[in-house]
C-alpha cells in the first residue's frame, strides 16, 4: 500500500510512499445494527405487490416493495409465500403444486437432516406460510430482540374457504391486530447446524412477551426466514387457508393483506426489523514528515517555463494543503479515497499524521 495525499508531491517529488512497519494497525470486529429497509429505515411504511410478477411466480411467492414497483424509486424489501407438505391450497397434485414445492424447499433448507415436518411449540404443523427478507436488506443476519411484525384479523370465517382466495380476502371489520416478535429476551437460543432459531410469539418491542404468551412460528436471523404456522394463523387471525386439493388458494396474498392492513390500521403496527453485521476494521496512519508534500501539482502553484513560484514568498517556506488521502496497492492501483473534513496545511515546520480506518 501507498499514499497520495492529492494535488502534493514532495521535495525529492516522491508522489507515493511506503507504509512502514506499525503503520497499518488491524482493529476489532465490531457489531453494526441498521434499519432493515431501504435506506436504513427501521419501520416499513408501504407495502406493494409487483407488476412485473407473472402469475405463474404469483403462485409460488409474492414479492413486496416499498412503493409502486414499476418506479425507479422502488425496491423489494421482502417476500411472502405459503407451502404445504401434501401440495394443497394450490393447483396440481402433490409435488407438481408450487406449495409442495415451497414447503419442501424451506424444510430442506431449516430443518435438521432427520426432519421434513416444521413443528411449533412441539406441535406439527403440515402447512406454513413464510417471509423472505430481501438479501440486499439483510447483511449478515437479522438483529433478535429488534424485530417486530403486525397482523391484522382476516375475514376467513366469513367466507366458505374454497372462496377464500386472495381476490376475496379483506381485513376484518373487527379491526383486530396481533404484533409479533421474536422471544430472545426470553430464552436461550437454539442453535442448529444453519445457527440461530427463536420462536415467533404475540407481544412488541415496547412490552416485551405478552402473557399467556402465543406460539406464532419460529424465527431463523441468519436466513433472514419467518416461518408461521398457518394453523395458528387461521385459529388467532382467521386466516381461512384455502387448503383444499389442487385448488388455487392464493393463500400468499393473504399473508400480504395481513401485513400491510395492520400497517394501514396503525402506523405502529408497520413491519420493524433491523440487521446485523461484523464489520472488520483496518487503521492505516499516514504520516507526511516535515520535509514532505510541501509543494503541489495545481497549474497555480508555479508560473512561467521554468516553472517559478507563483507566490515568491513560497521560494524558500513553500506550503501545501492536504485534502485528500489516496490508498494505493503495490502496483499503483488506486483502491481508496479518505476525505478530510477540512485542507490542512503542510509546511517545512509542520508534520501531518491522518488515521484513515477501512471498514470491510
């Protein structure tokens, strides 16, 4: 690695130099939390569909966006879906149906090698429904202890369930919304060989785990996967899962309805996420000694052909200022740019030392 601090050279025009020993420092791995939406948005305000999804994807997932997804503007955030291990609630037979499909590919994908039924609170569970967070949303992971979701009450039991499709579904008069989190404040985690699992139970941020606490599915932060258990949500949220065979529930939808209806409800009950990573850091200290970097390359630093100051007073006390801070590799590549704040002047009575610190 080299430096360039820009527009300088130095008196021996040495544009580049060396990092000795003890320059470059490694730092520690630090925890960094954000907002899990597009611009680091804590709470999801807006929830659409795609457009641009055929039906046939339709079938299989629905992909949400924090605005009307034909403008540039907007950028998926997550994805919503539902599966059952006999292939019902959609159409075809068994594992031709898209919810086949998506049951089987999340248990390979969750659960332990000897497992293929998702269980909750140590009740199976034949059919699930499931949120896929955005991988550009998620960095490392999901931030446990940070999350919450807000469902609203569905209007399945008002309608006969084969009826009940996502065309057909509405929020429930009643008003009813759940919020849901992750209960690790509350127990230990249960590692697994894909890492982390939390169960997904009724209460908020704010309170903590209501009481009696309600099993809504499990949490997996390192997928950046919530998986619910459709019976649960059809018994707390009457959901009405269309669960007949080789019939198109468009159940998916329903979980998208849920979503953004208690979000329309109340501001409050909006999607809350954030996300983690570790972020290594590197210290480089960039020295620039007394009798370095003191003249410049800027056309107005010299005057004439024979390059003559511009400012005599500089013939014997020339100055530079410091602005930029360039990080070069051993072939002169360019990998790095460190702006400072403010011009530093550099002269042969001063020094310059600038700590630039690379988080990767």
């Amino acid at each position: 690695m080299a430096i360039l601090p820009a527009g300088s050279f130095n008196t021996q025009r040495r544009v580049y130099t060396a990092f000795k020993v003890g320059d470059v420092v490694e730092g520690g791995v630090e925890r960094v939390t954000r907002g899990l939406w597009s611009g680091n948005v804590g709470t999801l305000a807006a929830y659409h569909t795609s457009s641009a999804q055929s039906a046939t994807q339709k079938s299989y997932y629905y992909e949400i966006f924090d605005g009307v997804s034909s403008l540039a503007t907007a950028e998926a955030q997550f994805s919503v879906t539902y599966g059952h291990n006999a292939g019902s609630g959609s159409l075809g037979l068994n594992e031709d149906s898209p919810s086949n499909a998506i049951y089987s590919q999340y248990a390979q994908i969750l659960l332990p090698d000897n497992q293929r039924t998702f269980t909750f609170n140590s009740v199976a569970s034949e059919h699930i429904y499931a949120i896929n967070m955005n991988r550009a949303r998620l960095k490392d992971r999901l931030d446990p202890g940070n999350f919450q979701i807000g469902l609203a009450t569905l209007s399945g039991s008002f309608t006969p369930n084969i009826y009940h499709t996502g065309s057909n579904v509405e929020v429930s008069t009643n008003l009813k919304v759940v919020t849901l989190i992750d209960d690790s404040a509350d127990t230990q985690q249960s590692a697994t060989q894909i890492g982390r699992v939390y169960n997904l139970v009724s209460g908020s941020i704010t309170d903590g785990i209501h009481s009696p606490k309600t099993h809504y599915g499990s949490v997996f932060p390192e997928q950046g996967v919530v998986i619910l258990n459709a019976d649960t949500l059809n018994t707390e949220l009457d959901f009405g899962t269309v669960s007949g065979s080789n019939l198109n529930g468009d159940n998916a939808f329903k979980l998208h309805t849920s979503i953004s209806g208690a979000a329309a409800l109340n501001s409050t009950f909006g999607f809350a996420a954030r996300n983690e990573e570790k972020v290594q850091s590197t210290f480089y200290f960039v020295r620039a000694k007394n009798a370095e970097y003191n003249f410049s390359n800027n056309p107005s630093f010299v005057t004439g052909s024979n390059g003559a100051f511009n400012q005599p007073t500089f013939v014997n006390n020339p100055k530079a200022y410091i602005t930029t801070v360039g990080l070069y590799s051993s072939m002169q590549e360019l990998l790095a740019v460190a702006k400072l704040s403010q011009p530093i002047l550099k002269s042969f009575s001063s020094e310059v030392l600038v700590k630039v610190k690379l988080d990767f």
